[in-house]
C-alpha cells in the first residue's frame, strides 16, 4: 500500500508539465500552453469516460460471463441429475442467477435469462413425470413408452436452454469486441493529437527540443506506445504486458491499468469461449468426440483418402442388450457402462488421424486411417474381447458384464460418400447381432457382408 500511496505521488499531470514549459521559454509560453490544455483535456474527457463507463461495463460483462458460464453448468447439472430434491437446489441457484440479470441493461440478456429460468421450469417438471411413470407403472410397457417420450420432451427443453446460452454468450462477446474497438479508436486519436502537438513543441531552440524529446519519449510516447502494443495484442489474442513502471503522467497510467484489466476480461472470454466449443464438439458423459464431430471428420478423411490415407475403415459398435442394462440397474449405472466401454476404445494406439466418437445412445464409431482391412478387423476384435472381460459394479454390489457388436466397413472407391460408408458399417452391425452379438461383421462392399475369423 505504501509503495502504490508513493507512486501516486510522484505521477504528473500535463498541466504541471505545461507550466514548466511556460516557465522555461516565455516567448512560446502561449502556444505550449494551449497545446498542453487541449491534450490534457483529451487526455482527461478520455480518461473519465474509461473510469465512468468502460470500467464499470467491463466489469458487468465479466459478472455476466461468469453467470453465463455458471449457468451452462446447473443447466448440465439439473438435466443429468436424478433426484429431486437436488434438482429443485439447482433449480432455485439458477432463478437466482437469471434475477441477477435484470438490473442489466440489456434486453436481450434478460429476456435469454428469463427463457432458460422457463425451460428450467420444463425440465423440472417433466423429470418429475417420467419419474411418476416409471414408479408407478414399472411392468407397463405403455408407461415405459410415455417416460421415453416424456425424456425426448426433456432434452429437447435442454437442448433450447443451451442454445439460448450459446447465443448470450456469444453476444457477450460481440459486445466486448465493440468496447475494444471503441477504446483502441479514442487512445488512437489521442495518440495523434499528442503527435501533432509534440511535433509543434520541438520547433523550439534546439536545446530545449533536445530536453523536451527525451522527456516526451520517456514520459508520453513509451506509455502510449505500450498501450497500443496492448490494444494489438487484446485484437490478436494474445496476453497483455504491463509496464515495469507505472507511467508518470497520472491520466496514462489510469489508461494503462483499464487496458490491463481490459486484457484480463478478454483473456477470461477466450476462455470461456473456448470451453463453450469443446462442449460442441465432445460428447458430455464419455468425454468421446460427439455425432457432429464423427461426420465432420468422416467428410475430411475421405476427401484427402486419395493422395494421403488411402485405406479408411470404418468401425461401428453397439453395446449388446443395453436397454435391460438401465431397466435392470438404472441409468447411472448405464452411464458408468457407457463411460467404461469409452474407455476401451479409446485405450489403443490410434493413428494421429483416427477418431473414436458416441454415435448416439449406447452406439459408437471409429474412423481408421492408414489402417488396412485386416488391421482393422484384429482390432474390432481385440476391442470386443476387452469389453467382454470388463466387471462394471453395480449398486447391488454384484457385478454387471457386457459385450457389444462390431460392424466394420472400408471405402472402396474414391467416389464414396459419407452416407453410404457409414451405411454400409450399420448393415454389418445388425448382420452381427442377428448372428448372435458379441462378434465383428466386415462388408466388404455395400450389400456383402463377411464375418471375421
């Protein structure tokens, strides 16, 4: 505290350095006056309008975003969660969250926040449903049939709330872009009205330019200088750089400490957003590569398969009689088997362009490049001995085995599509549960289907 207390004081103002100016040549005392007024007034209306109102609003986006953040976070939680009494506690955290909101001014942030509290409300309630239809009614295949439905209405609720977060998020984001933007626009115009008005000083006696030089370079250019370079980083992402020593002219260091905690907000955003991404892209519960990812992949894979990896195997697996697994134990521990069966496949080592995906409930996929047929079968096969041997522990204590199907595909020619490859491993899939599960199915091409020895 006492060495920020002494820093303070030895910081300057413009006006003081334009009374020296006065003082030292009284023939061009006028002139250096008026310049040093108009560039402290700048300097100050500029620094004023940063304390009064970029300050604060950097500071309400970072709140927001951490909110925003916060708020994906119970919104995953409620959704995954299985008892009441837990999703009601997470339901009042995010209605106190979306409240916080409204002493924002920003409609759109309020009216996202006012529709995730309402799909909130949603999952809520048609958890609790599904939960009736389930205790009430466990031999019903018509209750089993409403809780499915009742589950598909539920992730449909959850799927609009993320989206809504996605959307505040990244409008969070274009916000922080604006008051970058503006903030970079005036330090740059400062900076060139600072320029003109130095240059016109140095029209004085050699000596005095000599001496005046040295202190604005030392004083006013460096300072203004770094804050730009920090401007340019925050525009290319890249950390912030605070001075060894804070500027001696009061105003620049206010704006050298906005454009640090500016940098920092940013910096928090990135993150944020780059958290955000991944969630798109990676499967929740297995920490596998999700749908969307698989086909994205699978696109890029076949269209460099020609010139780069010209063999591409595709692998899809189904777990074996998992629907008796959550009726039986539940869905935690179905989730438990998902998640070791995730593991199993992703535990050999894949070539760097091979990808290991959730295809959707208890079905995944894998995409084999530079991996031959044979390749690919012995590894279907080594992969389906390895869930065979898994012991999943169950709440009963007992333990729970599986075994899964393997159906395998390989892109023949250079003109097949996505679709038809991925068809093709399905048909091989169901060709290995109607031979009796647990085994690996090859189609060699579409409609022909071999089992692996």
């Amino acid at each position: 505290m006492d060495d920020i207390k002494g820093s303070s004081r030895r910081q300057l103002s413009l006006s003081f350095v334009g009374r020296l100016v006065l003082l030292g040549v009284v023939s061009y005392s006028l002139i250096a006056a008026g310049i040093s007024l108009v560039l402290l007034n700048r300097i100050e209306t500029q620094a004023n309008f940063t304390r009064d109102t970029q300050i604060p609003l950097i500071l309400t986006q970072t709140r927001n975003a951490v909110k925003i953040e916060r708020l994906s976070s119970l919104l995953r939680s409620i959704y995954l969660a299985k008892d009441r009494r837990l999703e009601r506690q997470i339901q009042l955290q995010i209605q106190a969250l979306t409240q916080g909101f409204s002493f924002d001014q920003n409609a759109r942030l309020i009216e996202g926040s006012r529709q995730i509290a309402d799909e909130t409300k949603i999952i809520a309630k048609l958890r609790q449903q599904a939960r009736d239809l389930r205790e009430g009614e466990t031999s019903s295949a018509t209750a089993a049939s409403d809780a499915d439905d009742v589950d598909k209405l539920t992730t449909q609720s959850y799927d609009r709330a993320m989206h809504t977060i996605d959307a505040m998020a990244a409008q969070l984001s274009g916000d922080a872009a604006v008051v970058a933007d503006d903030l970079a626009s005036e330090i740059q115009r400062s900076a060139g009205h600072m320029q003109v008005g130095w240059i016109l000083i140095l029209l004085v006696p050699s000596l005095f330019a000599t001496v005046l030089l040295i202190a604005a370079r030392r004083h006013l250019t460096a300072p203004i200088v770094a804050a730009i370079d920090n401007l340019e980083r925050i525009g290319k992402n890249e950390r912030v750089v605070s001075l060894k020593r804070a500027p001696r002219i009061a105003e620049l260091a206010m704006i050298d400490a906005a454009i640090v905690a500016y940098g920092q907000v940013s910096d928090d955003l990135h993150r944020t957003n780059a958290i955000l991404h991944g969630l798109a892209e990676q499967d929740p519960l297995t920490g596998l590569a999700n749908r969307r990812t698989f086909e994205n992949h699978l696109t890029s894979a076949l269209s460099r398969r020609a010139t780069v990896s010209p063999d591409l195997s595709i692998i899809m697996v189904d777990v074996d009689h998992f629907k008796s697994v959550n009726d039986t134990f539940g869905h935690l521990v179905g989730d438990r088997a998902l998640a070791a069966v995730a593991d199993v496949l992703s535990s050999l080592p894949w070539h760097a362009n091979s990808l290991v995906a959730r295809y959707g409930g208890e079905e995944f996929v894998i995409v084999l490049e530079d991996c031959s047929q044979q390749q690919a079968v012995e590894r279907a096969e080594s992969l389906r001995r390895s869930i065979q041997e898994l012991s999943i522990e169950t709440h009963g204590g007992t333990s729970l085995r599986l075994t899964a199907s393997f159906g395998l595909a390989v892109a023949n020619h250079a003109s097949d599509a996505p679709a038809e490859i991925v068809a093709a491993a399905d048909g091989a899939l169901y060709s290995a549960k109607r031979n009796g599960r647990n085994n690996v199915q090859v189609a060699s091409r579409p409609g022909e289907m071999s089992k692996a020895s």
